[in-house]
C-alpha cells in the first residue's frame, strides 16, 4: 500500500499534535509499522485508517496507532550510573529527610515495559532491607503504549533479559516459569504501579515527587515540547528533588540546577 505525501503528513501532524513525537524524518518507520496492520485489517489506505482515529479520540484504531508507533526499546541496568546515584546519594538523604513520613515519590515517566521501575524497586528493596515494609516507596510507572504496560504488568521476561542483573536479584525478585522464562515475583510487583499517561497531558499527581526518570523519551520531541514538560515536572517536584533524563540527552534553559551529567535537581 502506498502512502501519498499527504497521508504521511497527516499522521505526522497528529502524533505531534497529540503525543508530542516528532515523526517527520521517520517515513520508512511509519510505513513499515502500519502498513501490514493496515492490509490485515482490510483498509485500502491511510486516509481511511486516519478518517476513524482521529473521528474517535479513545477508540481501539487511536490506541493501536500509539501501540504500533512508539519506539519502546529499553532493558535491565540500562544507564546503571542512575540507579547508583538512586542508591548512593539520594536515597540516603532521602531517608533522613523523610523520616516522619517514611513516604517516598519516585516516578518512571516513560516506563516502557517495566525494566526500568522494577530496577528502581529493586534498589528500594535492597536499599532499606528489613525496614522496607515501614516505609511507603512505591514508583510510579507510566506509559503511552497500553501495549507496553500490559507487557509490564504481566513481568515477564526472557531469560537473556534478566541476565545482565545480579544473580542475588534474579533468585530473590524472580521466578522461573519455563526453559526460557522469568516472572517478576508478586512482591516486587506489588511496589510499582502502573498506569497509562500521555506526558502532554496534565500531570495527574495529588503529591509533590522526590525523584522522576524521564529517560529516552524526550529524544523523539521537539525542543519547545521537552523545555515545557520538564518546566510542567519542575512545578510538581519538592525542593531537593531530582530529575533523571537519558545519559545522551540534556538540558538547557531549564529551572532545573545541573548535578552531573544527565541528573538535575530542583534546589
Ligand atoms: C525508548 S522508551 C524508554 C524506556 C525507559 N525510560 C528507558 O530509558 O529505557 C520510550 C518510551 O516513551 C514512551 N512515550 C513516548 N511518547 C510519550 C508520551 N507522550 N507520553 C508518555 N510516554 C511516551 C514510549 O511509549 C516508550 O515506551
């Protein structure tokens, strides 16, 4: 099915419209993301797919769309240096901080399909030990993609997956279900909660954070977009806060003091 100048514009406009992601460099993307679904599902163009989406804001072709476009690659102990700084700066003061209200807000704004939370819930876990069940410190996922949280939700996860992480994880955080594969123990689930966001949208929090990974993601947004949301963050984080972005991403004009690369605080 060809695409004419025209459709891919069309889909281009919306995803930036709604989502933020900026698909104008990414033709070949587009095509070979939809064009299958499209075929399979019986519809002779991308006219015809985009007429329903966008004539039906919640319906089910509006959510495939984001489900087939967004790119979700992600992994465990990926840019490890946030975790360590997690474990080893923040929370310790944290803990002193927060020590009446033995509350912890810890958000994974573009959570993909859970790698990153449960490696922040891990760190919690290991992190306060025998104190834990004292402590309320459950993180925040969420995503664009239903598709992606589901896979989240269910943790599961290929034995290749799960390798790169320390064996006293894997044996102590997850069980094995077959040759091939792993499930994320119900304890561990239990301490992260995942929902369905669009960053573009209102943040849809009651309570200031301590922490917010904001990783990969502002990669496929424009500079106008990413300066408003992490302004929008800025205004929903306690002082002392922390923001965690991708290790090849940066910052600039933000309220946001710079920490090390890749780590910024509200002060
Ligand atoms: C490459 S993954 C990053 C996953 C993880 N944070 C990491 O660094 O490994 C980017 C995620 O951002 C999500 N995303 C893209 N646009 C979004 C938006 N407007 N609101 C919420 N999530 C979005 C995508 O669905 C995708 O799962």
């Amino acid at each position: 099915m060809q695409i004419t100048d025209q459709e891919f514009y069309r889909i281009v406009r919306y995803v930036k419209a709604h989502y933020g992601i900026n698909l104008e460099q990414k033709r070949v993307l587009i095509c070979g993301r939809l064009e299958n679904y499209l075929v399979r599902n019986g519809y002779n163009s991308y006219d015809e797919y985009m007429n329903l989406v966008e004539n039906n804001a919640g319906s089910n072709e509006a959510v495939n769309l984001i489900n087939v476009l967004t790119t979700n690659h992600t992994y465990f102990m990926r840019e490890f240096v946030h975790m360590e700084f997690l474990r080893d700066v923040i929370l310790p003061e944290l803990k002193k901080k927060e020590a009446g209200s033995k509350d912890l807000r810890i958000w994974s704004a573009a959570s993909s399909t859970g790698e990153e939370p449960y490696t922040i819930a891990m760190i919690l876990a290991d992190f306060f030990g025998l104190e834990h069940n004292q402590w309320d410190t459950k993180v925040l996922a969420t995503d664009l993609s239903t598709r992606v949280l589901q896979h989240a939700m269910r943790g599961r996860y290929l034995k290749e997956q799960i390798d790169p992480l320390p064996p006293n994880w894997k044996r102590r955080f997850f069980s094995q279900i077959s040759a091939e594969e792993f499930e994320v123990k119900p304890e561990l689930k239990e301490q992260v909660i995942f929902r369905q966001f669009n960053l573009m949208n209102p943040l849809p929090l009651k309570r200031k954070l301590h922490v917010v990974f904001l990783r990969n993601v502002m990669i496929y947004f424009e500079d106008q977009t990413k300066m408003e949301l992490v302004e929008r963050i800025y205004d929903f984080m306690e002082p002392g806060g922390y923001l965690m972005i991708g290790t090849t991403e940066s910052l600039d004009k933000t309220r946001f003091r710079y920490v090390r690369p890749s780590i910024y605080r509200k002060l």
